[in-house]
C-alpha cells in the first residue's frame, strides 16, 4: 500500500472519532505493510488529557519492543503536538506521514532537527474533516490543543 | 509547602507504583498549593506504552482548562522523557521540579529553551529508588525508555 492508503485508514480512525462525538483525529501505526496500532483522539469520549491519536495509537499496539518502533511508519491524519511528537522521539519511531498541517501546525521542525523524516501528504479529506470540526466546536480545539 | 513535601508525595507515588511491582516513577501536579493530580508510571501494570508518570498525572488531574495548567508546577521523581516533556509543552506547564537526574537526564534543555522553568532537587531518596530497580530490572527500564 501507498501512503494515501494507510493516511485513509487514519482518516477512518478520525471519523469514527466523529462518530463518537470526539475530536476527528486519527492515526495508525504501520510495521512491514502492517497496522499494528491504530486509535483517535479520546477527549471527549473517555475525558482524557493525554489520548491524542498518535498516543490513543501507540496504546492500543501494546507494549512492544524498541526495534518494532524503529521500523514503524506513524501515519497521523494532523500535524503532531509537542506530546505526540515526543512520543515519537521516545520510541524513535523514524517516520511519520502527516495527512494535513493547515489546521495546526505541531512539532514538525523538532521532529525533523531529530532525524525523523516527516511527509507531509496535505490531503483534502483530512483538512475537510478538521477544518469542519474546528468550525463548529472552537472551544473544544482549544483545549486539545493547550490554548 | 515547599519543593521537598511536594516530591515526597511524588515519592510516596512511585513507591505505590512499586507496590504493584511497577517501575517506581511518581509525579504530582501542584496548582496554588494544592495537588489536583497526581500519578504513576503504569507500563508494568496496565500494559500501557503511555502513562509515563507525568501522563498519569495529567489523566488524573482530568480535562482542565488551559489557565490551571499555565499555573501549575509539575513534581516527578525522575527527569521527563521526550513524551512527558512535550506533555509538559503542549500544556504550557510553566515550571517543573525533578527529583533526580542522575538515572536518566531527559528532555530539560528542551523544555528550558522553550521557556520551562527547571529545577533539580538531586534528591538521594529518588536516586536510590530508581537505581535499585534499574539494577534488579534493566530490560524492563530499557523498554520503558524506548532502548
């Protein structure tokens, strides 16, 4: 599969996020052509401060050993926050393809200054879906986002 | 109350960790003197790649508005990981007070440079947790940090 494929099945993850009532955010966790972690944004869902994607993602593959994230590939349907992305440093995950950084833009430049390689795909779907949900609920993007 | 009681609580939070036969790391947050959250590492117990202390922390402290957290100070036993500190930054958490150093030196420039106020205490009932662990458990330490 390419990366739009994988950035789909993030963007999947998103609306289901929506579905819930939640944040539309998703992203998965690719390992040799295989999801092996995929999760949404849980704040209004389970009330949570810390299950963004990426982290909702990185739970629910588990418990893993540290060469399975180094050769993982993070698809993330939004730019990362400074938590998501240290995350990723954490787990020296090497790759992350981002569907979209219009709505926010997060810890790219740090990501990269550590050697990550980050692919910005700028998909329409993805900005559709946030640019939607941010109009409707400011508040609530607001908070997800520390502001 | 003054730095030392406020990490003696985080202390007494990494113990309970412990108790459970979890990696000892504890951490509180600490707005206008008082503690609104506080948490530990749950890597061993609830098979989580996430909640770090500090994370713990914040998930207990719950959904709050970004104002606490711009007031808040931060206690953890153990220098924050690239995930707690980016945490830390997403949250704009102005100051954070670390137990000890010496285990394992974590995000501290970046959290500095990004203008975090930080503050080691050196304080030898931290140490000496986290260096009778990481002797009894290397592997499981090693996971914890991503090595």
């Amino acid at each position: 599969m390419n990366h739009k494929n994988y950035m789909n099945l993030a963007l999947e993850e998103a609306k289901k996020g929506a579905a819930e009532g939640g944040i539309p955010i998703g992203s998965v966790i690719v390992v040799d052509g295989d999801v092996i972690g995929s999760g949404h944004n849980k704040r209004i869902q389970e009330g949570s401060a810390v299950l963004h994607r990426e982290m909702d993602a990185l739970e629910n593959a588990g418990r893993l050993k540290s060469a399975v994230y180094q050769s993982a590939t993070l698809y993330t349907t939004l730019s990362p926050c400074p938590m998501c992305a240290g995350a990723i440093l954490l787990y020296k995950i090497p790759r992350v393809v981002i569907g979209e950084n219009r709505s926010f833009i997060g810890e790219e430049e740090l990501l990269q200054k550590r050697g990550v390689e980050v692919i910005v795909l700028d998909d329409e779907k993805c900005r559709r879906i946030m640019a939607e949900f941010i109009e409707i609920n400011p508040e609530l993007w607001a908070e997800d986002i520390g502001e």
